[in-house]
C-alpha cells in the first residue's frame, strides 16, 4: 500500500478537513471500550453515501482493509482496525433524515447517537426502544453492527426487531437498499443478516427504525435483597410466573456500593443485591402487575421493596443502573466486561461459579446485568501497571464464557464477538457451522475487505475456505 497516494485519494474525495493521517489523530482512534488496541493507517470521516461508496472503491484498489467506527463504545473491540487500513468515522453522517409519524418510522444515518432519536421524538409521545446503557453516546450504526439491546429489550427485543430496512455499500463499492419500510418483504431477509454482522459484510449508511408509543403509565420498583442468589430467585418466580417487566436489572454488593457513592440516590449500601423492575402498560394493568411482583418478591425474602414516587426519581433510579459501568470506575483504574448469556433457571449457580473464578484468579468482581434476558455482565477489575493482570483477566473471561457454554448459553447478548471472543467461538459452534458462516461472508465480502480479524477464529483454530465471488447487488431488493 502506498499510504501516501491513498491519503491524497481521500482527500480528492472528502476534503482535507475529512481525512486524519497524524499519529496523534491515529492514537486517538485505535481504542473502542474494550482492552484491544490497534492503529488504522488512516481516518475518514465522510458526509454521504456516495462519499463511502467511493472510499470502498479505493479501499479496493489500494487492496486495504475498511473498518466501520460509531462512537467506539463497544465492548468487544468491534471497530478496532486490526489489520490496519481504513477507519471510516461516522460522526459527520448523523442526520435524522426522516420522521415518518404516519407509519411510525425513522430515517437516520447511522452516526446519529441514539437517544438523539427518542430524544426528538418524545414531544409526539413516542420512542426509539432499543436503548442501551450507552444510550448517550454509542450511534445507531453501531447499535445495527452489535445488535445492541439495552434495560428494555426484555419486553421489546433488540435492535434487529425494530430494524426494518438498511441502506449499504457493497465490497464492490455500490449503494444498495435491503428490506425497507413495510412489514415481512418478499425474499431472504438480508436486513435480518445484516444485524449484528459487526461491520463485517457491509457498511451501512442508512437505517429504517420503527418508532413505538411511550406507555401510559409506568411503575419502576427497586427490591433489596440480601444476595445475589435470592435476587436470581425472584427473577425467575417473575417471569416463571407468566410476567414479562418491560424491564427487569441487577446490581450485586459491589456495584451498589460504587454507585450510590456516585449520585447519592439512597441505594441500600448494605445489600447483597437490588432488582430494577419497571413496568408498563395500561395504569390498571400495572397497578395489579406491581402487586403480583411484589408479592413473588415476598416470597423470596425481599428485604424492602421500593416504588420510584416521580419521574425525578425514576429518573435517578436509572441513571444509577445506566452509569454503573462509570461508576466502578472509581474503584479501579480498567475492567473488563464480559457479555455471556445463560437460561435464566440457571442464572444463581454461573454467578457463584463466576464468583469463583474470580477468586481463583485474584481478581475483583463486580455484576451490574440484564437479570431478565440471562445477560450477564461481569465485570473484573484489574490494574495493567500489574503485569500479570491483563493476561489473568483473559483467562478468567474464557473461564467464564467456558460456564456459559457449559449450560447451554451464548457468547454475547449485546457486545458481539469482535476481537474479543473470536477464539472461543469453537465453545459455541463446530467447524462446519464456522464454515458456513464463512462461506456467507465470502458472498458478501469475497476479499475480506469488511473489518477482518473479527468473529472468526484466527487461523488454525479451524479450515480454511475458499471464497466464492457473488455479488450482493444481486441479492438485494425490497420496497424502500
Ligand atoms: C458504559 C457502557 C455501557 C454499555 N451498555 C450497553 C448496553 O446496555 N447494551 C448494549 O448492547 N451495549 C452496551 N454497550 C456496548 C456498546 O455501547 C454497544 O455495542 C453499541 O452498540 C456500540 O455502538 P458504537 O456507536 O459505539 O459502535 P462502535 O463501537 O464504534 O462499533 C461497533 C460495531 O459496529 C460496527 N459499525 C459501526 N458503524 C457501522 C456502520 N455504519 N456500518 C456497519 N458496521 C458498523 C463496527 O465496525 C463495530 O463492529 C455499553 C458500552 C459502554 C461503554
């Protein structure tokens, strides 16, 4: 590659004030909110589709890599360029391009962050759900390339149920529609596949949302408990018992106690766990759910159960849980988030096995997670000035991916696989089943143009694959 002539190039196509090619500038971007770390040759940060279509092409010519970066909040190393090449910035492609309220769609490139969306909605009373912890930073794109879910997926699912349509450049560098406003199109449902993908078979430059109603009414209760293993059991009484919170969250010991030092909300700082239970729906509906959760919380030991008064402290309540990440920050300097998923029936015995883990590694474990879908989140604390730290977080992490495996979970709810998993993915998934996930990447990216080094094992963990060269052009229609 002549870094050289393709800076110039892109320059020739975004402006200079488009194009970053310092080693400052490239420092800068070469984190994500995971522990990998790897420079890009160069950042771009374009303004169109076309504008993307043609980095691609060039990408092409000068044979380097494209990775696709949102807000770089990710958690699994998804948009650190690992083979180097080209960074592709989307901060400047964050227009909301549509409102349509007729049809309770969106419009949005994919830099827009994603409580700008429900943000500019809320005065008609509605809604984009998928809503991350995150929320305030991490963008739309990146939300499609992790599948993202958030607090509220328990009740509404995650980002590929309210995708309905996706704009993309192809690896041969051409804009095309998948999916598009109307409900079920005829066909594969490449939007579908697209999902979650993480940046690895296209780059997506506009997205079609649904937009929801906000609820008439909402309840959000906090129980104390004095473990983590009574809290589990009130989760699964909960949902075992035919109700679905819109909303369902745990925070252990640990957390609480850093996040009640951090916004004074009144957390119990002597409890072994609370759970964040919101609901919504009709006010009569709820009024009877709160009692009936209240009552399976009884029956578990709660030590107090608490309804948020207002909105203000509504409000407070998840701004504690949406900022707990930030907050165990004040008790080491890094920490590593594991992302695993387990059947709920089984959440109680992975967490003690994940506490041992912990110990046997000397490591300090705090858990802040989505309770109700299984999704765990724990998070193991450590110092790099420590030289054996960073290496004893790996492992303890494969540890625990290698519990959630074991009882039939999976290795992300949220996070993807990026750099992260991608050599554990044999926990989870025979050779056959890589390879025919790889054969469905060379239909889309036959040169592994598209962020490689993500999701797949790294060479000799399983057979290599020739690629067929098919357009997706080719597969690609629907009503936009
Ligand atoms: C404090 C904190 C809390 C978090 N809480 C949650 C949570 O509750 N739920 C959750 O799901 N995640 C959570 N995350 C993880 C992270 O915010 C999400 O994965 C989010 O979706 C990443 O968005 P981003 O814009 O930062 O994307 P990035 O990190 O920049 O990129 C993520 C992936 O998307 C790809 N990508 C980005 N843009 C495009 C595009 N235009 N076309 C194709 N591919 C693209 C990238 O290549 C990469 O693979 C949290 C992270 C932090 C730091």
């Amino acid at each position: 590659m002549d870094r050289r002539e393709l800076v110039r190039e892109l320059v020739a196509v975004v402006g200079q004030d488009g194009v970053l090619a310092s080693d400052y500038d490239l420092l800068l971007y070469q984190y994500d909110g995971s522990i990998d770390t790897a420079r890009p040759d160069v950042v771009v940060l374009p303004r169109s589709a076309e504008q993307v279509a043609a980095i691609v092409r060039l990408a092409g010519v000068h044979g380097v890599p494209v990775v696709a970066r949102g807000a770089g909040t990710g958690l699994s190393g998804g948009c650190i360029p690992v083979a180097g090449g080209i960074l592709l910035g989307f901060a400047r492609m964050n227009r909301i391009v549509e409102i349509d309220l007729p049809d309770l769609r969106a419009v949005v490139e994919p830099g827009v962050v994603n409580l700008h969306l429900s943000q500019a909605v809320a005065h008609e009373r509605l809604q984009y759900v998928p809503d991350p912890s995150s929320q305030k930073a991490c963008t739309i794109g990146g939300n499609v390339g992790e599948n993202a879910g958030g607090p509220h997926t328990l009740a509404y699912g995650v980002t590929t149920n309210h995708v309905l349509g996706l704009e993309l450049v192809t690896a041969e560098g051409e804009i095309v529609q998948v999916g598009g406003r109307a409900l079920d199109g005829p066909g594969y449902d490449l939007t579908g596949l697209l999902v979650g993908s993480e940046g690895t078979l296209g780059v997506v430059t506009k997205i079609i949302v649904r937009l929801a109603p906000l609820p008439e009414a909402v309840k959000t209760l906090l129980a104390v408990f004095e473990s983590v293993r009574k809290a589990s059991e009130a989760v699964s009484r909960i949902i075992g018992a035919g109700v679905v919170p819109a909303a369902l969250e745990m925070m252990d010991a640990v957390t609480l106690r850093a996040v009640e030092e951090a916004t004074h909300f009144g957390y119990p700082m002597d409890a072994g766990a609370v759970l964040i239970i919101e609901l919504e729906g009709l006010r009569e509906a709820i009024e009877e759910q709160a009692e009936q959760v209240g009552a399976l919380c009884r029956e578990v030991g709660v030590l107090d159960l608490r309804v948020a008064r207002d909105d203000r402290e509504r409000a407070l309540l998840w701004k504690g849980r949406k900022e707990a990440f930030g907050a165990l920050g004040r008790l080491c300097p890094e920490y590593y988030v594991m992302d695993g998923v387990v059947p709920r029936s089984k959440l109680p015995e992975v967490l003690d096995e994940i506490t041992a883990i912990a110990e046997r590694y000397g490591l300090r474990l705090a858990n802040v997670f989505h309770a109700g879908d299984g999704n765990l989140h724990p998070l193991l604390m450590f110092d790099s000035d420590d030289p054996t730290a960073e290496q004893r977080v790996r492992e303890a992490g494969a540890e625990v991916l290698r519990v959630c495996a074991a009882v039939g979970g999976s290795p992300t709810g949220e996070h993807g696989i990026g750099v992260e998993k991608r050599d554990l993915m044999p926990l989870f998934f025979d050779d056959a089943d890589i390879e025919a996930m790889k054969r469905l990447k060379a239909v889309f990216d036959p040169d592994e143009r598209f962020n490689p080094g993500k999701i797949f094992p790294t060479p000799g963990a399983c057979g290599e694959l020739k690629p067929r060269s098919v357009s997706v052009a080719s597969l690609a229609g629907g009503g936009w």
